[in-house]
C-alpha cells in the first residue's frame, strides 16, 4: 500500500538522518576523548606490525610482544597507517578511526535490524545503538572491544543472509560471511563463538530441513551450503591472517590463544563493585548482569526483554516459518550466549562490560523488532495507544541522550537512572577505570599554569605525579612535564577519582567533574609531604 510504502521510506530517511548526525557529531568531537591504559601500547604493537610487514617478515618482534600477539593489530595498524597520510597527532588519528568503526557499526545494525524486522525495527535499532552512552563512548577510545563488536556484527549480518538464502547463499552473502569472520575471530578469539550461534540457531531451520526433504536430501543440501562457503572462509582466513599474523604462523596458535586467555594472566588486582572492593578473579556471577542492567538505557532494557520473549515464544509457535525463528534465535544467542557463559564459567572480569560491548549491536536489533512488533500489534488493535507506546519510546531515548550530553567525553561511565545515574553510582561502581579524564586535567594544568605565568624550576621539567595511566599523562601534558610516582619530588599530583587514588590534603588546582561526581583532581603539591597517592582500601 501507498501509506505503507511511505512509513517505510520515512523510517529509512529518519535512519540515514540518525546516521549523518552521529557521523557530524562524531567527526567534530572526536578530538575530546583522552587515552586510555592501553593506547599507547596498542600503538607500540603497530609499529611492531607493520616493520614485521616492511621487512619482509624478517623482523617478528611483533610476534611476541607483551600478550597483544594474541589479538589482531587490524585496528592498531589502520590507524598508524591513516596517521602518515593525514594531518593529525597519532592519538587523535586513533580517535578518528575509532569513530569511522563505531559509525560503520551503527550503520550495519540498521540494516540488519531492517532486514530482520522492516524500516521500523532498523529506525528503532539504530536510534537505541547510537544513544547507548556504553557503546559511543567506547567506540571512540576501546581499540580492540570496539572494532570487534562491529566485525562481529558484520558477521551476524552475513548469518542472517545465510538463513535468508539457504540452501542457496549468494556471493554478496558469502564475502560479508568470509569478511565478518576473519575481521571478528582476527580482532579476538572470541569471535568464534559465532560458530555456536550459527550451529545452534540453525536447528529449527535444519530440523525443518528434514521434515520437508528428508534426512538425505536435507544433509545434501547442509553439504551443498558448506561447499559454496568455501571461498568465503577462506577469505576469512586471509583476512585474519593479515590483521592478526600470529595466529597463522601456527595451526595450533588459535587455540593457544583460547586457552590463554581462558585463564587470568596477569598479576590480580582489585576493582570496586557493588560497594565492595574485590579481586578481579573472585568477581561475583552476578558481575555482568548487575552492570548490563545497570548501564544500558532503560528504554533498551525494556524493549530487549521484550525481543528474548519475542524469540522464545516464536520458537514454540508451529505458524512461525523456520527461517524466521533460526534468524531470531541467533540473534538471541549473540545478544545473550556470552553472557550467560561467563556467568557459568566465572572468569575474571574487570573494566565494568567493556569486554562484552559486542552483544550491544545484536541487543539493540533485538529491541528494535521487539518495538517494531509491538507497534505493528498496537496499530491494529489501539491506534491512541500505539501513540503513547511512541510518546513513552521517544520519552525513554531522552533519558540517554541527556545523560550523553552531561557526560561528554565520557559517556562510557553511564549509569542509568535505575542506579540513580553516575552520582549514586560513584560509591559503588567504577566509572573512569580508563583513565580519559587525565587529558581534561592535564589541559587544565596547563593552561593554569599559563594563566599564572609560572615557569618550571630552572634547570628540570615540572614533575607531576600520577595516580592513573601515566603514558596518557605524559602524552597529554606533552614535553615539559616529567611524569612519575613518586610524590615526594613533585610539583603536581594529578588523581583520578577512582577509590584507589587518595584524597590529598592539597590545594586543588584543576577538578574534573561530571553530575557532581569527581572524575579528576590536580593538586599543587609544591612545599608538601605527600607519602604516596595510592588510597589503602579497607579489607
């Protein structure tokens, strides 16, 4: 119908106009969002990787430093590469390309999420993605849980074609598959677990197979989609060998890599969850679930129950074509799967949901067919109501949006109002655990610094110290600071607001604060006798 038609462009125009803002925003923004406790090394690994190319191979340095040959440097040799052709300082080119990734991946979730539940469902997906505060503002900063939540999307679009199309996958769909699995599986090991979403939300399609072909016709057919995948998985071999060369120096690399990080491999430390001050590998299985209920916006929240309802009632409903049901149950098993394995398994868990962000995209579809059914369902039965199911829709997404905007650059520490937003959320939850909000402060410092016509004592470099990541520090104070932790010889203490930095009994010179909540202090430490700036937690 002509109404129908004109619903759905206006759901597509309003999806695009969604897209070009946040790529606007994006690109003028981008430059706000400081260093994190990894940066500087992915970058280090970079140029690792990219001497290994430039010499033929006969420099594999790359291959063995730190742990990051175990994750692919696609990302990491991107940016550097983009760096020596455009005019930007390293980091903020890091920045940038992050962007680039992020929007690439909202984009693909519309399309995915229109595929699955109409321009509805794809306006409604991309809308929720992109006022998400975790994953925005991690997609600027995080350089490996970013990309890879978007390879693995890309991925999941390839699957969702592959059921679309069985037995009979067309090329277009065997390079997005072969694309998707060497970007995602290259960027971490995890993204094997598509397998499993793929093995498992088959079923009902394969089970269907059987009923209607028979069980030779049906294995001849799996047979047949298996061979046309081919090429495809081959290509994904080639990619993730090209971004991630350790893994293809050895057949047997991958699995070292599984088993590796299957288990904690670095020295334990403790993080602040739920008020309470807790070693990293004795975090609660409630860890996760806490957080993701926590953090994501209420209006997701809701709408993402109803998606997983949604699946687990079209599953036991024999009117449900079997395609349908295969393509919702994976999408179930990819916003879900993961999270109920660590919750099983119990692995040591840090950073809040950063290493999880990948089950935002297929979440956000979810909730987006979730809106689109309901709404459909509403327009048929109760037009006044289907108007307040919008109204309350549209009411839910400005809670997020305002917290964004309160929040920049540091929407990643989001807590929704179900935690009482990041004021409640300080004493019990860590927020800044990457550190950002050092660039802000060291900015601060100096321009105070500037404002006061101070100069650095002669002969040596204004010391600061630092309770943080000390590499962003130095990189965002540039050259005429010496950074450190010794606080005895300092002139500054620059401190997140994290409960492992102290309270200095010091005059403060630049504060960073967001909702009332301190994010970052520098003190003028000069003529003080500061111990150490490390906060001794209670046991």
């Amino acid at each position: 119908m002509p109404a129908g038609r004109s619903i759905d462009q206006t759901c597509d125009d309003l999806a695009l106009a969604v897209l070009a803002v946040v790529t606007v925003i994006a690109g003028l923004t981008f430059k706000d969002y400081g260093l994190g406790w990894d940066d500087y090394t992915h970058a280090e690994y970079a140029e690792l990787l990219l001497k290994m190319f430039g010499s033929g191979f006969t420099d594999t340095s790359a291959l063995s430093f730190a742990n990051l040959y175990m994750y692919g440097g696609g990302f990491d040799m991107a940016a550097a590469l983009l760096h020596k052709i455009i005019p930007l300082e390293l980091f903020e080119t890091r920045r940038l390309l992050g962007a680039i990734v992020g929007v690439i991946g909202i984009g693909v979730t519309w399309r995915l999420a229109r595929r699955v539940g109409g321009p509805v469902a794809g306006l409604a997906a991309i809308v929720l993605l992109a006022l998400c505060p975790t994953f925005y503002g991690h997609m600027f900063m995080n350089p490996k849980d970013a990309p890879f939540a978007v390879a693995m999307v890309i991925l999941m679009l390839g699957l969702v074609r592959l059921a679309q199309e069985y037995p009979s996958p067309t090329p277009r769909t065997i390079l997005i598959i072969g694309l998707g699995a060497g970007l995602s599986v290259g960027c971490r090991i995890l993204g094997g677990l598509a397998l499993f979403y793929a093995v498992i939300g088959f079923l009902p399609l394969w089970i269907s197979d059987i009923r209607v072909h028979g069980a030779r016709e049906a294995a001849r057919r799996l047979g047949h989609v298996v061979y046309v995948l081919l090429p495809g998985l081959l290509l994904g071999y080639l990619i993730m060998g090209l971004i991630w060369p350790w893994s293809i120096i050895d057949l047997a690399n991958p699995f070292r890599a599984l088993t590796y990080f299957s288990h904690f491999f670095e020295k334990p430390w403790k993080e602040l969850f739920d008020g309470a001050i807790v070693s990293v590998p004795d975090m609660p299985w409630s860890y996760l679930p806490t957080l993701f209920a926590l953090q994501l916006p209420e209006v997701m929240l809701g709408l993402l129950g109803a998606g997983v309802a949604g699946t687990l009632a079209a599953l036991m409903r024999s009117d449900i074509d079997s395609r349908r049901k295969t393509i919702l149950l994976m999408l179930t098993l990819a916003a879900t799967l993961p999270l109920v394995i660590a919750m099983v398994k119990r692995p040591a868990l840090y950073n809040g949901i950063r290493h999880f962000i990948f089950v935002i995209p297929p979440m956000a579809i979810l909730a987006g067919v979730a809106f689109a059914a309901i709404a459909g369902w509403l327009k048929q039965h109760s037009r006044p109501a289907q108007a307040v199911f919008a109204l309350v829709f549209l009411l839910g997404l400005v809670l997020p949006l305002n917290e964004m905007i309160r929040l920049h650059p540091y929407q990643y520490t989001h807590f929704n109002h179900i935690a009482g937003t990041v004021r409640a959320a300080d004493n019990h939850y860590m927020l800044d655990y990457w550190g950002l909000a050092l660039k802000q402060a060291s900015e601060g410092l100096r321009q105070e610094i500037e404002e006061r016509q101070e100069h650095a004592p002669k002969n040596r470099k204004w010391r600061v110290a630092v309770c943080g990541p000390q590499r962003p520090a130095q990189v965002a104070l540039g050259p005429d600071f010496a950074i450190g932790w010794n606080s005895h010889a300092a002139d500054f203490a620059m401190t997140l607001g994290e409960f492992y930095c102290k309270g200095l009994n010091a005059p403060v010179v630049v504060e960073i604060k967001r909702d009332d909540v301190v994010f970052a202090r520098v003190y003028d430490i000069r003529g003080k006798s500061i111990a150490s700036l490390l906060a001794i937690p209670e046991p």
